[in-house]
C-alpha cells in the first residue's frame, strides 16, 4: 500500500501557526467558484477533490455554500481570463478561488511567460472584483515534489507576483506552494526509511489524497478558519462516503475458479459482484466488532 501522510497529520502542520479565532468571511448560502486548471477539475470531481474538501470544511463549520466548478485540463492564465465571463461571472458568485499558474510554466515554450501572466492575472481579478466578486489568491502547488528542479525555481516569480498582487488589490491568499513544501516535509518526517514515490501528488503535479487535503487544508486557512476549525473539518472528513477505496487478491486454483463461477450464475450474478458483495458484508462486519 502506498504511504500517506494522515489528515491529522495535514492538520496539525498547517494549523499550527493559525490560532487567531475570526469571522470566517464566507457566509451559509454563498456561490464560491473555483477558477483553475486540471487540478481544480480534479478536485471538484470527487468527494476527496480539494474543491469538494473545502465544501465538506466549510459545511462542518457552519458554513454550506454552493460550489461553482470552473476548472479545465491544461488551461493557463490567457484561456482562464478569456473564459471568466462565461465559467465564472455569469454565475455571480460572492466569492471565486483562483488556482493557475502552473500550466503557465510547466508548458514551457507553449506557457505564458511571467509578464504576460502578471497582465492575465491582473486582468482576472480587476474584473472579478468589478464585478463584486470577493478573489482568494492561491499560490502556484509544486510542479515535481522536488522544490529545487527547474520547473519549480521558476514558479517562484510567479508565485511571489500571486503574493504582491493579494496584498494590492486586498485579496484573501492561500499560499499552497509554502503549504505544500511544509505538508511534503511533514510527510517525508512521517513517512517509513525506503519509501520511494511521491506523498502528495499522484505523478508530482496532480494531488492524491494527501495532496488535495493539503490544499483544502490552504485555502480554509486562507479563509480565516482557526486551528479548531479546521480540526472539525479534518474530523468531518473521515466520514466521507466513498473517499476511499480498499480491494483484495486472492490466487485461486482452476477448480475453485470455476466453482465460483457456477456458484455466481446460480445466484444470476457475476463473480466480481459476488466477491463485492461478500467483502462488504466482511468489511462491514469487521468495522462493527472494531473498537472505536
């Protein structure tokens, strides 16, 4: 099974130093939308995805919006401003999320170089805040779990930009790049000598589960969630259906293959769903005689 740092764990870093209680600024009934690349569409497409995670937080802190899901595989900044009208203001929102930055450099000679991504990204939320949309800023994730690679020396102008622009035109931030290098080194702390693999991400750029807790994590900090706050999200999320997969092999001899296959046509089924339906009855039955 590959290694993953708990959300306790996620917690407890990201949290730390975040103990000021405040007003969480998003209010019950409020429209946020979620502006970004192949990341945010990973993320509102699951109730794991960072996008949903922020939902969940927010929902077990009082606070239900509804999600407005504008995410799209490979966009950068230019393809983000010239669909914002359509993906994002038409709906009015209250509020919008804005994840991009790296597609912009990870695309290389077909990325926005810095100086048009200042004037993409200026451009977004002068007209987002026009509008009377409120903007949190999110700072670009890793590109690669290795911060001193290329990819990720390059993303530092951009996300120092993303930092300056929060405080110019008073936008909330949520600085995930600065969360993600303390959740990675956290992990690797927590993680067995030997593990190979990366701990956040599924290939060094897309979040798995780690990955996404990590940046709902970031941004319901950016929000003014306290360290209290998001323990009760961290804690609502162990209780999300169907965010978690477990599976089991079992080598089996030609005979007994094939009486299990009589044994599922008898009952008009398929194997598979028999075996699915007896591990639930397992797994379910294990749970209950487990100690709280």
């Amino acid at each position: 099974m590959k290694f993953q740092p708990s959300v306790a764990v996620l917690v407890a870093f990201i949290a730390a130093s975040h103990l000021v209680q405040a007003a969480i600024p998003v209010k019950p009934g409020d429209k946020v939308a979620f502006l970004g690349d192949s990341i945010t569409q990973a993320g509102q497409g699951s109730p794991s995805g960072y996008v949903q995670l922020i939902g969940s937080g927010l929902a077990a802190n009082g606070v239900k919006i509804e999600i407005i899901g504008a995410g799209i595989s490979g966009h950068k900044s230019d393809q983000m401003l010239e669909r914002l009208e359509r993906d994002v203001l038409s709906k009015k929102p209250q509020w919008m999320t804005l994840s991009c930055g790296v597609n912009d450099v990870w695309h290389g000679d077909k990325g926005v170089p810095l100086e048009d991504y200042k004037k993409n990204i200026t451009s977004i939320v002068d007209k987002a805040q026009a509008a009377g949309v409120k903007v949190v800023i999110l700072t670009s994730t890793m590109i690669g779990e290795d911060q001193p690679n290329p990819n990720n020396q390059k993303l530092v102008s951009y996300n120092e930009f993303l930092r300056t622009l929060a405080k110019e035109k008073k936008c909330l931030l949520a600085d995930l790049n600065a969360e993600m290098q303390v959740a990675l080194a956290a992990a690797k702390a927590q993680a067995k000598p030997g593990t190979n693999g990366n701990l956040l991400t599924s290939d060094g750029v897309h979040m798995g589960p780690a990955g996404n807790q990590m940046m709902a994590l970031g941004v319901l900090k950016g929000f003014g969630l306290n360290a209290a706050e998001l323990a009760k999200a961290g804690n609502a999320w162990l209780d999300l259906p169907n965010a978690s997969t477990v599976g089991a092999k079992m080598n089996l001899t030609q005979r007994q293959a094939q009486q299990l296959e009589k044994l599922a046509a008898a009952r008009n089924t398929s194997v598979d769903t028999l075996l699915n339906e007896e591990f639930t009855k397992l797994v379910n039955s294990l749970l209950k005689s487990a100690k709280p």
